[in-house]
C-alpha cells in the first residue's frame, strides 16, 4: 500500500488539560476513513494540527511527498472581499488561472489579453473544467456566483468552502463535519461523491448513515488511546462493543490477581526481594491494568417534564407570506399527546417559519394557533444559544435554577445534574470560551431540558454532537411522553424518532407522510421510477404506432420544395461561417466584435446540424 500520511506519538494539551497524548495512526492511498470520539476529546485539534492550522506539543506528522491536501474546516475562513467565483478559483493551479484571465479579460475589455486566455483555456482544456465547476456549485445550490463572501450565511460559506475543495480534486481530502449546514439532498449527493472519488479521505461527522456509506475504516479516539476498524460505522458499532466488554474483563481479572499479589508483597520478607523480581515487576503491570477501568459515567437523559392536559396545539387556516414569498398556505394540524414528528424540504421551503409562528416568535398573516395552557415548549434553536464570553459553565445553569427535577420524582442539585450530563465538577468553573464546539451544544441541551418542557421543538439538534451523546438523546426522546418537533439533516436520527413528516414542499405546500425518513425517501424513489416507466411506455406506443402506419415511398410536393430550399440554405450558411471564421482569425476585431462573431458561428453550427439532419432523411426518398 502507497502511504498518504503517518501520525506518531502525537500530544496536545491547553494547559493542565491534555487534550490527547500518543495518537498514532497511518492512512494509505484510496482508505476513506472516519475519526469518532466523544466532544471535548479533541477531533477537531486533531485535524487542525494535521492540516498544519495548528502546532502539536510533541510527535510527527508525515506525508508523501508532493501530494495535495483538501482542508474543510468547520468554520471556514474564506476573503470575505471575494465574490463567490473568486473563492471557488482561489488556487494556483494553471486551469484556475486560465479562467480567472479569461473572466478578467472579459471584465476589462481587454482584446490582447482575451486572446492570450482563450489560447491558455484551450491549452488547460478549461472549457470542461468550467463545467464541472458549475455542476458542483449547482448541486450544492450555489447559483449566483458574483454575491460578495460578506453577505453569506455562515451555512453558505460553509459550502462555498467545500465545493471549492472538491473542485480542486486533491490526493488527500481532511473534512471536519462535512454535512453540517447541507440539507438532505445535497448529503445524499455529496455521499455519492465521495464513495466514487479518487481521493483518499479522513473526515470527522456525526451523520451515522453517511459515516456507513462512504467510509471504510474507523479511528477512535478513547481514553487517550487510539482502536482501528476496517470496516464502516455497522462494524465499527459491533466491534466497539466487543472490545469494551474484553477491557472490562480484563480490569475484573487484573482486580482479582492484584489481591492476591497485594497479599503476597505484604509477607514477602524484604531480603529475598531481589529472588522475585519478576514477581514484583507483573504486580506492578497488574496495578496498572486494574487501575486502567473506565471510569467516566455515561450520559443519561432522565428530566421530568411539565405536565400536559387534553388541549395541545391546534392550528387553523394558517397562512403566512412575505412579500411574493409564499410559507404557508391555509395550513391545520391537530397536535396529539405522544407524537414526534420530523420536518423536511429545501432550504427556504418555510420550515424555520413554521417554527417561530408555532412558538410566538412571528405572527400569522391569517389563521388561528391555539396553545394549550399547561403547554411548556422546549425551542432547541439552529443557530445556538449565545453565552456571555466572562460567564462559567456553573453560571448558566444556576441562572435557571438551583434544584432539577427528575423523572423518577427525585430532585437534583445543578452540580450533580451537569455531571449527569458530562460535566465534571472540574469543568463547572471552566469559561465557555474554553468549551468546544459540542460542549457548548450539550450546554445548551441542558438549559432546555432544565425548563422541563412538554413540547420539544429541535431545530438541527445533531450539529456538533458525538455519535454517543446522540445515542443518548434518541432514547430519551423515543420514550418521552410529550410532543417532539425535529428539523434535522441525520437521517439515522429521524429514522431513530420519528413516527411520520412534515413534507415542505414550497408554495406554502405541507405534506403529512405517515413514516420516517427512510420510508419517505422509498416513496419518492418509487414513484419517480414509476413515473419514467410511464413515459417510456408511452414513447414506446408512440414508435409502435408510428412503425404500423403505411411505410413512405416518396416525397410529396411541399417535401420537394423543402429539400430544394435546404440545399440553398445550407449553402449559404457554409460561405457565412468560413467567412467570420477568415474575420475572427484576423486579429483586427475588436472585443465586443470578436464575441458577438463568435456567438453567431456557434449559432451557425447548431442551424447547420438541424438542417442537415433534416436534409439527410428527406434524401432517402428522392
């Protein structure tokens, strides 16, 4: 095998807190391979240190010589004084280059640098690359190429940041949660993107389904200590579990023979010690691996929520536009107790609307909403909560109270509740500066659930959380007695929840589809293939009937005239493309002159295909 990248013995650490230490690993050519660890362990340092963004405090990083790396980092940095043509064109590579003088020279009005271009992007066959520059962009729905970096959302930078990666097909890809911010038909292309690519791929994401999909080896980090996996996240699952059960065997039997080698030191007399040294030395492994058990508690959900009468929520007629924007249209819906219900459509489709209409934050343009009033709504918002940058992780939660209420009854203080949460006591008086990514989202989690709601609303709940904590909350969630609204790219996480969809279908259109998101994605698949079916059968009995008809012999008198007049027709458009073909060639025309001659000889050559095609099959009966 061909290595692409070997990691030995590295460590990284903020202070007193060793973020991980020993990592080793190595990736060879063509392995498309997942990195997994619990937030906080320090996925996303890992990348960075490896993309060169950041220094590791001791270890080596090596790779091939001359190959080239792709970086998607969560928060891209792009120019923001760049439009989005330019950030995508932002390399040196000599196709790049050709483009950019090409777009530049047209910009400029420049016929001497315009000709210089054209030469360059037949050279670099540029032309195709364009193309397929248009294609990704257009897949990741990035339509107007000239919109400034500054006026992006931070989901479209985001995507301008990966389409210009792919485009640049490098050797080796580094992608740090690659699906956030894309909707679900963007993640189902870029998964068949990435399985068909010739590039060698390391990725950090939580998206259980297309972690399956597209890789084929796992890393996990844990406990400072680095598992390989060959094979995908099903695997990977599978395995994970073999391999806790045998270290918790392991630390058991360690457990058992260190009392019995504890015995033995206390009445080992001292001057015979040097006659039992290998004794001493496997007491001392033993301690080591008994002292090895896993010790961190697992994240468990057990929040009591308010209590919830007969009325819930029921919408009536809802409609609700902006401008020529149309989000709802004359929408009902009676909420029942129990339901969990996920949310899908384009970006744009009304979703968010929706959302915000149901929890008072807009109102109607017509239509009733009427809550119930024992309801307690939860609201999980995309874009985050936004701490104060002085506050301490202690500090937000005793801002909403001192004292949880579980489900079981019993009460509990904030301390011992951000514990069951994964919060130590040593991290309660940590800033929230300090906290990573998915920390701050499992902070936010815990400020929800304190509220004790009976009405979930979750608007992409899964960006930034491990694989386990999203476990962890599907469970909760699959056995909470309220109502559950879910908005959410991971598949895997609405197949785990949800019991039937909303459909946003634009135009204020909702569908109510009885099923996840798996059973949904079958139903559009099949009746898209019924669809094509049905117009194949159609253009079949079309041939059928038009090959029963009485076989033609002869051209009829207006077929005559025709065939003489394309004859003629043809003639001259020969004589009118040599001759702008003779200007073009000249070096005399000017710019704006040049490309409109060059447009008329395209539209020369698509009239002479037609009429010579019609030609050709008139002539087979003259």
């Amino acid at each position: 095998m061909i290595s692409y990248l070997q990691v030995e013995e590295l460590k990284k650490s903020f202070g007193d807190l060793v973020l991980f230490e020993g990592v080793t690993f190595g990736i060879d050519k063509d392995q498309k391979v997942a990195l997994v660890a619990k937030n906080g362990t320090g996925k996303t340092s890992l990348l960075n240190i490896i993309a060169g963004k950041d220094n590791q405090d001791k270890g080596k990083i090596t790779f091939r010589k001359d190959i080239k790396i792709g970086f998607l980092e969560q928060n891209p940095e792009l120019n923001l004084n760049n439009n989005v043509i330019d950030e995508v064109f932002h390399s040196s590579s000599e196709i790049k280059n050709a483009i950019l003088e090409y777009n530049k020279a047209i910009s400029l009005n420049n016929k001497d640098l315009l000709t210089s271009a054209m030469e360059k992007m037949e050279h670099s066959q540029a032309w195709d690359y364009e193309v397929k520059v248009k294609q990704i962009l257009s897949k990741l729905k990035i339509d107007k190429y000239d919109r400034q970096i500054s006026t992006l959302s931070g989901g479209e930078k985001k995507r301008v940041a990966l389409a210009s990666i792919l485009i640049d097909e490098p050797d080796l890809l580094l992608l740090d949660e690659p699906t956030n911010h894309l909707d679900l038909e963007m993640i189902e292309w870029l998964e068949n993107y990435l399985k068909s690519t010739r590039s060698t791929l390391l990725m950090v994401t939580h998206d259980r389904y297309f972690l399956d999909r597209v890789c084929n080896e796992i890393i996990e980090m844990d406990n400072s200590k680095i598992h390989q996996y060959k094979g995908n996240y099903s695997y990977f699952m599978k395995k994970r579990e073999e391999r806790l059960h045998n270290e918790e065997a392991q630390v058991e039997k360690a457990k058992n023979s260190l009392r019995k080698e504890e015995d033995w030191m206390r009445r080992m007399p001292k001057a015979r010690s040097h006659k039992a040294k290998y004794r001493i030395d496997n007491y001392y492994q033993l301690k080591d691996i008994a002292a090895g058990g896993r010790t961190e508690e697992e994240m468990k959900i057990n929040v009591q929520s308010s209590r919830m009468g007969k009325k819930i929520v029921e919408i009536k007629d809802l409609t609700k536009t902006f401008g020529d924007y149309v989000a709802l249209k004359n929408f009902n819906y009676n909420f029942t107790r129990g339901e969990k219900i996920g949310i899908v459509g384009d970006n744009g489709a009304g979703k968010s609307t929706f959302l915000n209409l149901i929890t008072g934050n807009l109102s109607p343009d017509s239509g009733i909403i009427d809550v119930g009033q024992t309801i307690v709504f939860g609201y999980y918002k995309q874009e985050g909560i936004q701490f104060k940058p002085d506050q301490k992780v202690i500090d937000v939660v005793q801002e909403i109270a001192e004292v949880v209420s579980l489900g079981d009854g019993r009460q509990m203080g904030v301390k011992e509740f951000l514990n069951f949460f994964l919060f130590p006591f040593d991290m309660h008086y940590t800033p929230i500066s300090k906290l990573s990514g998915g920390e701050k989202r499992r902070l936010y989690l815990v400020t929800v659930l304190m509220r004790k709601p009976n009405f979930l609303i979750l608007d992409e709940p899964t960006n930034d959380l491990d694989i386990m904590t999203l476990g962890v909350l599907e469970e909760y969630l699959s056995t909470f007695d309220g109502c559950v609204i879910i908005v959410s790219h991971d598949r895997f996480f609405m197949d785990q929840v949800v019991d039937h969809l909303f459909v946003f279908r634009g135009d204020g259109d909702i569908k109510d589809f009885p099923g996840n998101y798996s059973h949904y994605r079958e139903w559009v698949n099949k009746a898209e293939k019924e669809s094509q079916k049905s117009k194949l059968e159609k253009g079949n009995r079309t041939f059928y009937k038009q090959k029963q008809e009485k076989p033609k012999t002869k051209l009829s008198f207006n077929e005559k005239r025709e065939f003489e007049q394309l004859e003629k027709d043809i003639a001259k458009l020969e004589n009118e493309k040599a001759s702008l073909e003779n200007e073009i060639s000249s070096g005399t025309l000017s710019t704006d002159s040049l490309m409109e001659k060059s447009n008329r000889v395209g539209e020369i050559i698509k009239l002479l295909d037609e009429k010579s095609d019609r030609w050709l099959k008139l002539s087979e009966f003259v």
